[in-house]
C-alpha cells in the first residue's frame, strides 16, 4: 500500500500577493501606450478637433510613452517594490489632477472637445490610480 502526504504549508508555494496590482500596472502600461501613440501619429488631427497644439499632443504622447515603459518595468518585477507602486500612485494622481488642470486652466487653447477629452483621461487615470492603491494595500497587508 502507498501513501502520498499532502504537502505541508512549509512547501507550498507562497501566494503572489501582488498579483492584482501587477495586471492593473500591465493594463495601465498597454492603454497608456496606445494613447501614446495615438497623441504622437495623430496629433495634427487630433489638435483640428480638440484645439489641443500639435507639438503640445506630442509632447504629451511622448511623455506617456515613457510612462508606459516604466508601468511594464515595474509590472515585470519579480517583487514589485512598495516604493515604486507608492510612486506609480502619486504620479498618476498628479496625472489625473494635471489634466483636469489643464482642461479648465486655459493653459492650452482648447474647446469644448478637448476639455472633455481631458477630464474623460483625468476619470480614466483616477480609476488607474484606485485600483492600484488597492493593490498597493493588498501587497503590503499581506506581507506586514
């Protein structure tokens, strides 16, 4: 007769409790690539309907496309650095903030189209910033 024992709890692999946190940073990275892109390879058009300076659309989308690689980095970690995910917080907050700034400041000359445009990238980086300070929580409270 054999027996087989379940494994113990000491050789059970330990829970990846930054799992959530690192899809949220993965989905930041992708969508914020795209919008990247859609800034640089369309910013004339763009600016035709948001009123939105093409070297300013630029200038932004490429700004997000470094923002995308660092989110990917981050996200790739083996252990993602509570560091670095406090950081991704704070600046995406100040992203979400900025925008809305931006929209109602009259620091750029948009219309009604590019207003909505930015508050529409303030709600969508606001919800990126939750849920990744719900991630943040989760990472930190599992291993405190």
């Amino acid at each position: 007769m054999t027996y087989t024992l379940a494994p113990s709890a000491a050789t059970a692999p330990a829970p990846d409790t930054s799992s959530f946190l690192r899809l949220v940073l993965r989905v930041d990275s992708v969508s914020t690539a795209v919008m990247g892109l859609v800034l640089v390879a369309a910013a004339a058009p763009l600016g035709s309907l948001t009123g939105m300076p093409v070297a300013f659309a630029v200038a932004f989308g490429i700004f997000q496309l470094g923002g995308a690689g660092c989110l990917a980095l981050i996200a790739g970690y083996p252990a993602i650095p509570p560091a670095l995910a406090r950081a991704v917080v704070a600046v995406n907050a100040a992203c979400a903030v900025g925008c809305v700034v931006i929209a109602f400041a009259d620091l750029v000359p948009l219309n009604g189209a590019g207003v909505v445009f930015l508050l529409i990238g303030a709600v969508i980086v606001a919800v990126y910033t939750a849920l990744q300070y719900t991630g943040l929580r989760r990472m930190t409270a599992a291993t405190a």
